[in-house]
C-alpha cells in the first residue's frame, strides 16, 4: 500500500510531457518483454531501408566499399568527423617521433587487449575469460544472463556485482586502443583482435537483451567507440564487406535504442547530454543512413538545450560532482568538433559556457597537477585515447588551451600529452606548442552559484592550495552529491596534505558505498557521530544539508571565506555551524601561508564533536614533542594544532589521534591512509580552532602563537 501511495503521488507530481514521456518508454519496454520487438538482429531488408536511395539498392560488397571510402577520407568533399583522420598517416609519424613513451604503453595495453586483459577503472590486469565473457563481473564472479535489458536488477550486488566493471569493458574504449595500435604500428594483430572480439560480443549480446543494453548511456558510449575504431581500422583488409554490412546494421540498432530510451526524465544529467552526443556521432559519421540527419538534429538540439541547465551561471557542473564536470566539458568539446566537421553553427554562448566549464579546471588543478575529486567519481571516460590517473584532468585541460588559445589553462596544463594529437590532429598539437603559457593573474576565485572557493598564495610547485565545498548538496536527486558541507582540501610545499578520500563504489557494497559518502568520510565537523545528509540507497538522501557561502574576503594578507550548513538543526535541540576558513601569509614567521579554520557551534545543548582530517595515503603522522606532525618522503612536513574555546571564552589544545581510514584515488580501488581525529563534548555555544602549518623539513613549530592572535579576539566575541 505504501509502495502505491508513493508511486500516485510521484505520478501526480508529473507534468503531461513527463508522463507521456515515460508512458510511452514503459509500453515500449513491455512490448519488448512480451512480444519479443527489436530483439533480433537486423534483417538485410530492414537494414536497406534506412540506406539513402544511392545506396539501399547496391550490392553488399558495393555498400561496404563507399562505407570504407568514407571512413578513410577518400570523399574531399567532406571533412573527416575527427581532425585526426584527417591526416592519419601523418599524425601517426608525429605520435611516434614525439611521444615515443607514450606509444609503448599504448601497444602494451593493446598486446593485453589482445590477451583478453584489461586496466579497468582503477583495477589493474583484470580477466574475463578466454573468449571473453561479455557479461561476467570478474570482481564478484557474478554473471548476468540475456534476458530483456529491463528484467535484470543491474543495482543488485547480488546479480550483477558491481555493474560499473562489466559496463567499463563493454564500452569497448579498448577497440579504440587496438585501433591507436594498428595506426601505429599496421599490425595486422590488432585488427584481428577487434574484429574476433566484436563478432563474439554481437554473437553474445542480441539487442535489447542483456545487462549490456540496460542503460542508454553505456550503449552510446559504446557506439561512439565502435566508429573512433572502425575509422581506425578502415584500411585493414580484416575489415570484410561482410564484416562493415554487420557492424553498421548494430550501430542503426544502438542509434535506436538510445532515441528510443532518451534519459530526459529518468537522469537527466550526463546519462542525457552523453545519449545525446551519440546520436550526433552516429549522425554525423553515417551520413548515408535515412536516419542520419534526424539522429544528428536530435543529438544537437538537447545537448543545447542541456548546456544552460547542467552548467550554472558560474560554470560549474550542477551536480557538484568534479568527475562529472570533467565528463560534460569532454562532451562539448566533442561537440565542437563534430560541429566543425558538418559545417553546423553554434550559438555563440555555446562557446562561452564552454570556456567557463575549462576554467573551473584551471581552478581545481591542484599545484601537484592532479585535480581535486568532490562529489562522486566514476573512473570511466568518454574515451581514453591515452592512460592517466583518474584525478588527472590535464589532457583536457590541454585540448581547451589548444582550442580556446588560452595560457593561462596551458599553464596548469603543462606540457603536451599525446590526447592533443589523437583528438586535434597535427594542427591541434602545434597549435599548443605555439601557446604561451601565461601564469593566472588572480589566486583567489569564489563560484557564486555552485559556492566553491579556491584560496592559494601561488601557481608554483610549492604554492598553497586550499579548496573549500560551501554550496548546495547536488541536484536533481543528488544522486552524485557526498555529505561533504564545509569540506576542504589543503596542499601545499610540493605536498597534497587533506584530500577527499574519494567514492570506491556506487553498487558493489551498499556499506562502503555509505561509507564514503557521509561526513566522517570528508574533512568537516560532525555532531554526535552524524552525518549531515543521510544517505537511502545509492543514489538517494533522506535528508540533504543546505549549505551558503556567507563571506568571502580578500586584502594583501589574507584571502578568507566563511560558509554555514544546517545538517544538524534537525537535532533537538538544534545545532548551527558556521566554519570560517583564512589562508594567511606571514613570511616573516613561516615559509609559506599557513591555514586557520574556525568551527563557530551555537546551541543550547550538550554534543559530542568530532573534526575528521582524511590525509594522503603517502602522509605519515605521528606526535614529536607534544606536536602532530605529518611527514612527507620529500622530507616537508604538516603541523596541526587544534583548540576548543567554550562558551566562557576558555581556550584549551585537544589531543588529536590517528586512524587508520581509507582513500580511493580511482573508483574500484582504495588504499590505506591516515586520518587525524579531535574533538570533545561541549555545552552551548563553543568554538574548534585549528591551524595548519606547511614547512619544507620536519620541524616543530610554535602553533600556539599563531592561535593566540585568533583566539584573543574570538574569546571576546565568544564572552
């Protein structure tokens, strides 16, 4: 009965398109169950009839012919769909001359493609079986079978493990690679391997059945690879016209599945703007298909429609989700290409938005080159034309700059990876190289909508970098948002000190899903051991904390900002936090900015408080002579001290103790990292002071002087 009144009332709450959308999706998809539609293979006659009239009357091995025509570039009068085919030949020299490491690493991995062996995510050599076995998650051993994509409970660590892994090899980014290979190399190895694997995964996987057709957005993903490796390939003679006849009937099938199965209710986020960006690619690179120009419009007119919706005023992603700002950026970009190549305008804001999305990149580039990871973390990629960490944005960073002529982005960028030749072509890579790089000429930035802050003293190696999350819990459901109000992360002196310790999971294990969601999991203040959002599954929240950005300042001494969250005034009574954060420079005392935060309670009750700091797994805390000090191997080190200031105006240092926790720097894998824990039972209004310090060598530092100037004046306004 419950189950009832929550779905009439979620019907009630939907506006006529919504529920003709959606009725329309679920009479599709039964229709499918029980009369078995669009479950076969394509026929040869059906496949005729979506081929233009100049082509649906040629013999196979004709069609075939001027598909291949196509894809190698012997029609002048069109632009190739990607620059880089457009001089293949050419930017495969340059690859090998200039970016020779780089290209071995891609045939090793190609080599271990061929072996059925996969760096996924962050797993590393991962099996599925010789011949692969195109359903199995390898992590569980569970295996999905190929009953209708909707009956198979892909949320269900139970029957499918953790789905993300099936669905990461089954995007098939690794065609893509063993294609990157035989340009290389003309290894003829390589074509086999695609071409094997491809007819073994049709073979396993009839359409619309299967955990591989279950989500729109794996199935555009894994279109838009097919035609990246197809052009790859078209000059092998593995490429039969039996074999291009069958794979282009599955690519009409996957167009069509995704225009049938449009996320414009359902998750209308990336899922969207990346089905969308399929139907463009497919669109643009078959153009001799009747449904070409309709796919391409399609694809085109959402993905504009979305840009202003998932990108707020200030150009950030509106799912507070680093990860999946990075994905969005990734996809219009790929728009602008695909645009360039039909001769498609764009709105001019297009541009825009665009370039607003690469700065906030700029921004969360940390000064070890790596970006900082808030909200939910995925591991995947629209394409990895080149292996990287995952917190490593630079490669698009870089294809911004080369686009945009920007220095400042090719500043935190840095030097020229091998993903500029693969996307742009020659063009795009001397383009780069002809960029001066120029130093940002602000340190300081606030994102008004999204209410991040980033404080630093530099764009140096060695400069301080202090990242602070004061805006809302996510969007839509929140189903990428963690419980990280008030968050941060710090580094500084060449070190990454404070870090977000990642998501690891979204399926697998519900626990640890939770686990690395909730507030203990982020560097904040927690109140009796809750967390200020409470999580219900893995993509919803019972409760989400509102959070605003309510100062922010900036003279030649010190850049500061101070938000406020409400995740804790639910409890009875209730309790109001505010955190203040100050990068301060004093090089007359310190070598570097040092931090001080501010944590301001103000209830009338009694609470247990707890200050949570997740640092790098390569930090080593210990106490030296009464101090907490975090080492580093460079031999840098991190002083902490932190002090509660009670309702009297008393200020008093609190022990602070070390954990072992977790971080996960890619999803799928976590490692063991400290964690410095503080905090104590108070009684009304109070105040947590903590100050940390950065210096270039193990050392003792006198932090109590440094929280005296603070303290002083906080006492009186606590009295």
């Amino acid at each position: 009965m419950k189950d009832i009144t929550g779905t009439i009332r979620k019907l009630a709450g939907m506006k006529p398109p919504e529920l003709r959308e959606r009725g329309r999706q679920v009479l599709l998809k039964y229709g499918e169950r029980l009369f078995g539609w669009e479950q076969e293979e394509m026929s040869d006659k059906a496949f005729r009839r979506r081929l233009v009239p100049s082509f649906d009357c040629l013999p196979v091995d004709t069609v075939a012919d001027k598909i291949l025509d196509e894809m190698r570039g012997s029609d002048f009068s069109r632009r190739p769909f990607m620059p880089f085919f457009g001089s293949r030949e050419f930017a495969a020299a340059s690859l090998r001359r200039r970016f020779p490491q780089e290209c071995n690493e891609l045939l090793h991995r190609a080599d271990w493609a061929i072996d059925g062996r996969f760096d996924l995510l962050g797993l590393l050599d991962v099996s599925f079986g010789t011949p692969i076995d195109w359903h199995l998650e390898p992590t569980s051993g569970k295996r999905t079978g190929t009953d209708h994509w909707s009956q198979i409970d892909y949320l269900d660590p139970d029957v499918a493990g953790d789905k993300k892994v099936t669905w990461e090899l089954n995007r098939h980014v690794h065609f893509v690679t063993l294609g990157q290979a035989y340009l290389l190399t003309k290894d003829e190895r390589y074509a086999d391997a695609f071409v094997t694997q491809l007819i073994g995964w049709l073979d396993a996987n009839p359409p619309r059945r299967g955990i591989n057709w279950a989500s729109s957005l794996e199935v555009s993903f894994r279109s838009i690879a097919w035609l990246w490796a197809l052009h790859c390939f078209a000059w092998s003679p593995r490429l039969t016209p039996a074999i291009i006849w069958r794979v282009v009937k599955s690519l009409v099938q996957h167009g069509a599945y995704v225009e049938s199965y449009l996320s414009y209710y359902f998750a209308p986020n990336t899922h969207l703007t990346g089905e969308a960006l399929g139907l463009l690619y497919l669109g643009t690179a078959l153009p001799w298909l009747t449904t070409a120009t309709s796919w391409r419009e399609l694809g085109l007119d959402i993905l504009l429609d979305q840009l202003p919706k998932q990108v707020q005023s200030d150009g950030v992603y509106f799912e507070q989700a680093s990860y999946y700002h990075r994905y969005t950026t990734d996809f219009y970009v790929h728009v602008l290409l695909l645009a360039r190549a039909n001769g498609l305008s764009l709105p001019p804001e297009v541009k825009d938005i665009v370039a607003q999305l690469f700065d906030h990149l700029l921004w969360i580039t940390r000064p070890d080159g790596l970006s900082t990871l808030y909200g939910d973390e995925d591991g995947g990629r629209l394409l990895t034309l080149h292996r990287r960490e995952a917190a490593d944005f630079r490669d698009t960073l870089q294809i911004g700059a080369a686009l945009f002529g920007n220095g400042m982005w090719k500043w935190a960028a840095g030097p020229a990876g091998p993903e500029l030749l693969w996307l742009l072509g020659p063009e795009g890579l001397d383009a780069y190289d002809r960029l001066e790089p120029i130093e940002p000429d602000s340190v300081v930035r606030r994102f008004y909508k999204s209410g991040f802050v980033v404080l630093r003293d530099g764009w140096q190696k060695e400069s301080s970098y202090l990242f602070v999350d004061a805006g809302p819990h996510g969007a839509l459901n929140c189903g990428h948002a963690h419980a990280d109000a008030l968050s941060f992360e710090y580094a500084a002196n060449g070190v990454t000190w404070i870090v977000d310790p990642g998501t690891y999971t979204y399926t697998r294990d519900a626990a640890l899903r939770d686990h690395f969601r909730i507030s203990s999991a982020h560097n904040t203040l927690t109140v009796d051991g809750r967390s200020q959002s409470q999580p219900a599954g893995p993509f919803s929240w019972t409760q989400v904390a509102d959070t605003i950005l309510s100062r922010f300042e900036v003279t030649p001494e010190t850049a500061m900002c101070k938000g406020e969250q409400n995740g804790y005034e639910q409890l009875d009574p209730p309790v109001q936090h505010q955190r203040s954060f100050y990068l301060l420079k004093r090089p007359d005392r310190f070598p570097t900015s040092y931090v001080l935060i501010q944590d301001r309670i103000a209830t009338r009750g009694l609470y247990q408080y707890q200050l949570r700091f997740h640092l790098a797994s390569d930090c080593r805390p210990a106490m030296k002579d009464g101090q907490m000090i975090v080492g580093h191997r460079s031999g840098a080190s991190l002083a902490v001290g932190i002090w509660l200031v009670d309702a009297r105006g008393t200020s008093a240092p609190l022990p602070i103790s070390i954990e072992v926790g977790w971080v996960s720097p890619c999803y799928a894998v976590r490692e063991l990292a400290p964690v410095l824990i503080s905090g104590s039972q108070a009684e009304g209004t109070c105040m947590f002071v903590t100050v940390l310090v950065a210096s270039d060598r193990e050392e003792t530092l006198d932090l109590d002087s440094l929280a005296l100037l603070n303290l002083e004046q906080e006492s009186r306004c606590a009295a």
